[in-house]
C-alpha cells in the first residue's frame, strides 16, 4: 500500500460522517446496537489517525504533511484543501483520543440514542476538519459545522436551564464567526489574486493598518472559543448544563479550537499585528488566570467550579503564544494538549459522581470517599493533575509558559515581574480551591440525608478505563514531555522566527505612532529577511 499518497485527512474527517448516516436505518429498540456501532466507529477511525501519525508524519519537517487539495466549487474558488503540521497534528490526536472516549462514556445514554450518536459521530468529522483545512471558506464552514451538533446535545440532553445556555452558547459563537467570514473575504480579495489557501494568504502584504483590523476580529472570533475575559460567560453556563460525554469534548477539544486558530491565522498569517497585539494578549491572559481562579473558589456548584478551572488554565496559552519564544510557544501547544485532557478527566468525574449523588452542590455532599474508594482514587489523581503537580502534564507545560516568559526580551523586565507575580497568584489558588473541592466531596462527616437517598456505589470498570487512559498521557507526558514537544517543535521554532523577525519594525512604529506603548519594549533582533 503507497502510505505516501493515500488520503489519511479525507478519510479521518469523512469516514465518521458517513458512518453517521447509517445510524437512522440501523434495527435497535433499547440503544445498545448503535452505541457499539458508535463506539466502533470511533476506534477505526482513531486507529487510522494514529496510521497517519506513524506512517507519514515527519517530526523534523515544519512544513504542511499529508497534503490533498481538489476542487470543489469552481466558481467561488472554493478547494477541499486539507494538510497537517506541527499546530494540527497533536490536536487532530487528542480529538481522535477525546471523542473516542467520550462515545464510551456516553453509554448511559438511553433517550434518543440514534440521535446522540449521530450528532456525536458528526461532531468527530467536524472537529478533525478544523485543524486539518487549509481553505479559509471551508474552515469558515466546518467551524460552523461543529456548532450545530453541539447545540442540540447542549439543548436535548442538558440539565433544566438546558435551553437558555445551548441558546446563549450558539449566539456567542455563532455571532464570532461573522468575523472568520468577513476575514477570510477581506483576505482572499485582498491584492491582485483572489485565493482562500491560507499559505497563500500568509504571503500577501496587507500592511500594518489592515492587519490590525483582521487581527483584532479574528481576536474576537477566537476569543469567544478559547475562550477569552469578556467573551467567556457562555462556558460556564454550557458546562453548567452538560452531560458527561459534552463535557469532554468542549474542555477537550472545542476551547483548543480557539487556540489553535490564533496561532494558525492570528500569529501565522498576521505577525506584524500579533506582534504588537503580543502584550494584550499578555493582560488578557493574566486576566484569565486570576480572574477565573477567584471566580472559581467561589463557585458552589461543581460543574461552574470546573468551568471556570478550565478558563484560568487556558490564560497560560495567551501567555505563551505572545511571548515570542521557542519554550513559551512550545508551552502554549503543550498547555492546549495537558489541559485537553485533564478538562476531560474532571468533567468525566463530575459526571459519574452526579450519576450517583444526583446532586452538583457541594453544600450537599461530603464523606462521600468512604463508600467509593475507587472515585475517591481517581478524583484525587485528577485534581492533582490540575493543580499541576509535578510529574503530570500541567505542571511542565505551565513551567515551560513561565520560564518562556520570564526569558523574554520582547518586554522589559518590570513588565515580565509583573506578569510573573500575578499569574503566580492564579497559580496558587489553583491547589487552594481544588483540595478545598476535594474536602467538601469526599472527606468530612457523610450527609446522611444523601446516604440514605442516593446508592453510592463505587466506581464501575468502564469508568475505572476512561480515567485510566487519560491518566497514562497525563503521567506520562509529565515524566517525558519530549514524547510530545517533538511532534511540533519544528513548527513551532519556524513559527517563534518569523513574529520575532516582525518585532524590531513594530517597535519602531509603535514609537512613532503610540507613545503610550513605550512601556512594552521590544527586544533588538535582526530582521530575518528570508522569513520577511
């Protein structure tokens, strides 16, 4: 078989798809055929993904792998454009690995299950076509794509205010991507060629003014995703109002779509902006991390807890991808990667332990660990995990975010203090309110009222193997973070050159042009003109 040319990204896109179609016409009275057809779909195809990974995926190359491009729509130059680089490949991986695992864990699933599989099947295609499209139309369309499955799962399956945040949910995002399209238009017409490649687009002279303006919805659109203070209140009440398998895949997967297209598009297509945008990045950031870890502490309710956990680590991203070096661009793609899964992990654990206490209010819990050993094991592991232990995934890529940081020479040093200091605050909440949400569940006296009333049997062995095969990457990452830093680390060093080569003019203009920027020194570097 010639693995070199053979379709790996079509295939890994379509093949959940059009399985999905099959789902309607498939006999089943109480759900237990299609959930295993669900199931077995989702290993092929993630067996085909890790196919690709193995057989034809170059670590050392930072160029795009895996390339196919056809014509689609002739008219409107629309091409079905698909590759894989250092950005996409890990985050194609962790959709392939999440979304498998969250078929599993949604086996409890007994209302409409037709439905919810297909729109989870449908949900795998889509998500993969994000990272894998190289057309800035086709991946307006398949950002798109992935919001409808989501608001359905959010709106049929949700808790009792299920409506108002599957409706809030699709109003933030859906009002976002206005700015992807009127992007993607503005930058194809741009110049005396019309084209949606993005390698194209990367190449055009937009100027500084016009990359601003681009650079600032895309910021918008992408912010709302990962998602970004102001535009984040729509995740806590989604989460809010989720089951287990949606839990999975938002905290998963969906918040690193938004990651991924600030640095494919934001930073990638936009340098001369990322660059001077490189500081708001940085607030917003640190705004991130302290604001969701105070708001977290606060929060009574587990699953808005989680939610707002989920926030304050995604600040360590912005951080990274503005710090203009190799460690912090590395620790932003490692942080979207460790927090992938463990955002899985502990929404996974919120889930079985309401499917047995019936209850998200921590008031009303306690002692529960004395019944549930092995809940009692894996919630700790989970929430060590977050916390960022050492020697589990979070603790390196935060490591790595900080130290690229703090190394930086595109800032002054007061600004890095600074940065240092109150994103070390968020830091330090972070094991504060989580031992904090551990005693309340677990430890302490039981509530004798939800013993009485709720069977508070130990964990089941499917539960036992989800948190199992997304506590081994956790380790092992933590104990060999190269296994994972190789797959993009040539892409991301590439990528790290060209904005470092857009620095030394910004400064320059920013000086000229805004005083007020004086506070944010860039740092002296030579023009790379083979990246200009």
């Amino acid at each position: 078989m010639d693995f070199a040319n053979f379709p790996w990204l079509s295939t890994i896109i379509l093949f959940p798809i059009v399985a999905a179609l099959f789902l309607p016409i498939i006999p089943d009275k109480d759900g237990k055929t299609v959930r295993w057809f669900a199931l077995t779909v989702g290993l092929i195809n993630f067996t085909i993904i890790v196919a690709a990974f193995y057989t034809s995926y170059d670590f050392s190359s930072s160029e795009l792998q895996l390339t196919e491009s056809y014509t689609w729509v002739e008219a409107i130059g629309l091409r079905w454009s698909v590759g894989a680089d250092g950005l996409s490949m890990p985050l194609i991986l962790l959709t392939g690995f999440i979304t498998t695992l969250a078929t599993l864990a949604a086996w409890p699933v007994t209302f409409k299950p037709k439905l919810f599989y297909f729109l989870m099947l449908l949900m795998y295609g889509g998500q993969i076509a994000v990272f894998a499209v190289q057309d800035m139309l086709l991946f307006f369309f398949t950002w798109e794509l992935e919001l409808v499955p989501v608001y359905l799962i959010l709106s049929i399956w949700g808790g009792k205010k299920r409506l108002y945040a599957a409706t809030k949910f699709i109003i933030y995002t859906a009002g976002g991507s206005l700015f992807i399209l009127i992007a993607a238009l503005t930058m194809a017409f741009h110049g005396d060629t019309v084209t949606f490649d993005m390698t194209a687009i990367a190449n055009k002279d937009f100027g500084l003014n016009l990359q601003l303006l681009l650079y600032s919805g895309l910021l918008i659109a992408y912010g709302v995703k990962l998602p970004i203070f102001p535009l984040h209140t729509w995740l806590p009440d989604a989460h809010g109002e989720a089951t287990a398998p949606a839990h999975m895949l938002l905290a998963g997967i969906l918040l690193k779509m938004g990651g991924y297209a600030l640095l494919r598009m934001n930073a990638g297509m936009l340098p001369d902006a990322h660059a001077l945008f490189g500081p708001v990045l940085v607030i917003l950031g640190v705004v991130n991390i302290v604001y969701a870890a105070l708001t977290s502490f606060a929060q009574r309710n587990l699953k808005r807890k989680i939610a707002y956990s989920s926030i304050s680590h995604m600040g360590f991203v912005l951080i990274g991808m503005a710090s203009f070096t190799d460690l912090g661009t590395s620790g932003a793609m490692l942080q979207m990667i460790s927090h992938g899964l463990i955002g899985a992990s502990l929404f996974f654990m919120v889930g079985s332990t309401y499917d047995r206490t019936h209850t998200l209010m921590l008031d009303e819990m306690g002692g529960v660990g004395k019944k549930m050993k092995k809940i009692f094991a894996m919630w700790t592991t989970c929430s060590f995990a977050s916390l960022a232990l050492p020697g589990m995934s979070g603790f390196v890529a935060e490591l790595m975010v900080f130290v690229g940081f703090a190394t930086s020479d595109a800032y002054s040093p007061t600004f890095r203090v600074i940065v240092v200091i109150l994103a070390a605050i968020g830091v330090i909440l972070t094991p504060i309110y989580l031992l904090s949400m551990l005693r309340e569940i677990l430890y302490g006296p039981e509530n004798k009222e939800l013993v009485e009333h709720e069977a508070l049997v130990d964990a089941e062995p499917r539960e036992v193997f989800i948190v199992a095969c997304l506590l081994i990457p956790i380790i092992g990452i933590g104990l060999y973070p190269k296994a994972v830093t190789q797959i993009y680390a040539s892409t991301t060093e590439h990528l790290t050159e060209v904005l470092r080569a857009s620095v030394p003019s910004l400064n320059q203009m920013a000086k000229a042009n805004a005083s007020d920027l004086a506070f944010f020194r860039a740092p002296e570097i030579e023009p790379i003109s083979q990246y200009k």
